[in-house]
C-alpha cells in the first residue's frame, strides 16, 4: 500500500449512530470508512470497484449465527488476504471461537477503548506483522491464575515467584520488570489475590496503551468543567482502588510533571482531581510494571529517582520465555488445559515434534505471543493432538534462523537435557549437587502445582523428608 494513501475500513453495522462512532474513531488515525448496513451490502460493495482499496472490515454487532457465519465465510472466499475484525458485545471467547473458524482475524470486545480499536486495526494491516499462527489477538482470553497454579521451574523464574509470594501478605509497593508479555499481569492478579485485599477488585491501567494527555486524568481524575471536553466529573483510578490494589502497567510511560505528582500522592496518601482545590486521602497498594530496567531511566534523567525509590519497596525480575525453554512443553501443555475448558473448545495434547519446534522459538511477544499461538492453533486443529504442522510459520523462522547460523539454538539443549535444570555451570563445570536438587525440588513445585503430598510422592521421599529439605535449601513453598 502506498504511504500517502489513506487507509480504508468497511465498517459492517446496522445501527448508524454506533457506525458514526466507529468511523471517527478510526479516521483520528487516519483510517477512511465506507458504511454497509448489512451483510449483503457489504458484499455487493466488495465486488465493486470502488471498494478494491479496501484494507480491513469490521463487523459490529456479531451475533453467533449462521447467517453470520456464511458472512465471515463469504468474505474471506471474496477476498482472502483481507484482515476481518468483529466487535462483540457478547462472551468473548465464545464469540472468538465462533468467528475465527468462520475466518475472522481478530475480535474485540465491548467496551472498547478508541486507542485499542485503532491499535487492533493498524495491527491488522501492517505488512510486517505475522499472518499465521503468530499473529497476535486483541483480547486475552484467559483468567487470573493463583500462585500455584502459574507454571515454570526455570531457577530466575521460581526465584520471581517465591518473591512475588512472600510480597503478597504485606501492603507494600512492588515493581514488576520484565518484557512485554512475560507475565507482568499475572503475577499482579495472583499477588492480589493472595493479598489481605483479596475480596477487593484489582484496578487496572496501562500508561503505555493510554495516551499521555490523558494519564493524570486517569490516575487522579477530574472535575467538571476542569478542562476543554470534561463535560463531567471523572473518577480516577487511585481513587477507585480505595482500600484495594492499583497495578500500573508501562509506569515508565508516565509523563514527568505526573511523576511528581504521582510521587507526592504515594508519599501523603492524598489524591486531588484535576480541577478540584483540595484533595483526600486514599488507601491504595501500588504494584507497577516496567517494560525496561528504570534504575537505566532514572540514570538518563527520564525516570524520577524520588518516584523509583518509592515504587521498588520490593523489586522482581520475571525473565523472558527464550531464558527458560525448558518451561516451554509444561507452560504449553498447562495452556492448552485452560484453553479447552473455554466455550466451544476441547481438550488437545501436543506432540514431541511440536514442542520441538517451539522451543526452538526466540518468543519476542513471550508468554502471550505463546498463549495467543495455541490458541489460534488449537481452534484450526483437527486431530486429538496438535503437531509441528500446525506451526507452519514457527517452523519457517526457525528454518531461517537456523540457517544464518552455524550453533544450534539454545532452546535445543534445554529440551534435551530436560526442562529447567542445568546441570553445568557457564564455565563448563558440573553444579553443586545441592544446586541441582534445589531446581529439581522446585521443578517438582511448580509441575504438580504446589500439591506437596503429591510433590514428595513423585520424588520418592516423605512430606516430613520434603520440608527438612526445603528449609535445608532456602526453598519457600511457594517457589
């Protein structure tokens, strides 16, 4: 597509107030909308020549039927390699399930944010993003996970964990590095949850998906009449999470003048709107995520050191999925479980070969990107069992990659000599035993769920044996 054409969405709804929104949504970043009310419009209009320029289609509203169903199918015969979102405001997964077997890209669910919208078509449209089984969903489409029930042994991983555990029982801030799509969220969701705070929502806000004009009002919220559009009084987050927990997504997005603010508001416990002369006090327990290493940020001046200091009572690193192959065939086979207990789905298993080839994966979008992949792979799948067939664009850049290089890729080592423990040391000599038995313990943890009667069982020793050597080795319960 040419830079200076405009992009353009066939907005398929039946309602002309909704579309009017849609269609200014998009065109904000500077997508063009041609309007169909009905399947059969859209069709027409696709096979015109007016519509060759088409980039994606939106449908709004989708209902599961087998009208739309036929529709989906019929614009995918029509035109192939054209990106198909649908806006639901229905159960998602269900919805997700339905139309991508129809042949739909992604979907949304309502409410949904303008930001997200935009993000989800621009997605949709780039020629370098993935257009196989790695092409990423909008919408996450599984649950909080407690403490036992997040998977991985990988030693830096469970080390996180066991952080992230003891953490939980008090009310003190923690600052949760780490990649995009590692978990940030989910260790925020289980440390909630495990927290005295518990029976109170978590509150949620991403800095980095929130336009910065718009963080203050976000966090701190508004009066009426405070600026140009504040129509009405808006409550903001901190406020929200009054006696519960705030978990700040990409806090390193936080424009500087707020991170004064935001400073001032951790030290006093007091919140004050925009627009309002005063302010009141609020009990909030902050948890924030980074993308990247603040103390880096901080250095350069971009980053408040007061603010840092405060946010990092307690600090955890969560490594990236390339760190710990050896998590890959659990962690896989532990989604594929929770992925077939959603609407319309149904148990898989996963073969050698196909676990193989996404060990073998460099992951850049991590656990997500992972999640997202079995997802859309298990809802093409035919079999009883996924297979390395069923990642044909997996395989094919790990073909690539291999061949830039003359070394075997790392991931095949760790599936070779089992998941997550190492028995030699970077200079090429062997462990300390205690080293060893320590991962395996933790291995055993995290694979039978923290079920410790079940843990000492496989390892062929007592409970009473068990917990001597837990406490021997400065292994917590929870790693």
């Amino acid at each position: 597509m040419p830079e200076d054409r405009a992009k353009t969405l066939l907005l398929i709804d039946d309602e002309p107030a909704q579309g009017r929104l849609m269609a200014a949504i998009a065109a904000r970043s500077g997508w063009r909308s041609i309007r169909a009310e009905s399947g059969k419009d859209a069709l027409l209009l696709l096979g015109s020549r007016d519509c060759e320029t088409v980039d994606a289609v939106l449908i709004d509203y989708w209902a599961p039927s087998s009208e739309d169903v036929s529709l989906i199918e019929q614009l995918v015969q029509l035109r192939p390699k054209l990106p198909i979102l649908v806006i639901t405001a229905q159960s998602k997964v269900s919805i997700a399930v339905d139309a991508m077997r129809a042949g739909a890209t992604d979907f949304l669910a309502k409410p949904i944010a303008p930001e997200r919208l935009v993000a989800a078509l621009d997605a949709a449209t780039e020629a370098h993003l993935h257009r196989g089984e790695l092409r990423p969903l909008s919408e996450k489409v599984l649950q909080t996970l407690p403490f036992d029930e997040i998977v991985g042994s990988a030693p830096e991983f469970r080390a996180a964990l066991a952080i992230a555990a003891k953490a939980a029982r008090s009310r003190v801030p923690v600052l949760i590095d780490g990649e995009p799509g590692v978990g940030k969220e989910v260790f925020a969701r289980a440390i909630h949850a495990a927290s005295p705070r518990a029976k109170r929502p978590l509150h949620t806000l991403n800095c980095g998906a929130t336009p910065a004009n718009l963080i203050e009002s976000e966090l701190f919220g508004h009066e009426k009449g405070a600026f140009a559009g504040a129509f009405e009084k808006h409550v903001g987050k901190l406020a929200e999470a009054d006696g519960a927990t705030l978990f700040i997504d990409e806090i390193a997005a936080i424009p500087a003048e707020i991170q004064a603010k935001l400073a001032k508001t951790i030290e006093n416990g007091i919140v004050r709107p925009i627009g309002s002369p005063r302010g009141f006090e609020v009990d909030v327990r902050l948890i924030t995520g980074a993308n990247s290493d603040l103390l880096e940020q901080v250095s350069a001046g971009n980053f408040r050191e007061d603010l840092y200091y405060r946010l990092n009572i307690v600090g955890l690193t969560i490594p990236p999925l390339r760190k710990r192959a050896g998590d890959i065939p659990p962690l896989a086979r532990h989604l594929l479980t929770r992925i077939a207990g959603q609407p319309g789905m149904r148990a898989l298993g996963i073969t050698d070969d196909a676990l193989a080839v996404l060990m073998r994966y460099d992951w850049p979008g991590n656990v997500r990107q992972l999640q997202d992949t079995l997802f859309r792979a298990a809802i093409g799948c035919q079999g009883a069992a996924l297979t390395s067939a069923d990642f044909p664009e997996i395989a094919d850049l790990v073909r690539q990659s291999e061949g830039r290089t003359n070394d075997r890729p790392s991931t095949v080592h760790a599936f070779a000599d089992g998941p997550g423990v190492a028995l030699y040391e970077p200079d090429g000599n062997l462990r300390p035993l205690s080293d060893i038995e320590a991962d395996v313990i933790r291995l055993a943890i995290g694979h039978y769920r923290g079920r410790m009667t079940e843990v000492a069982r496989r390892l062929g020793i007592g409970r009473s044996t068990l917990y001597r050597k837990l406490a021997e080795l400065g292994i917590d319960n929870a790693a």
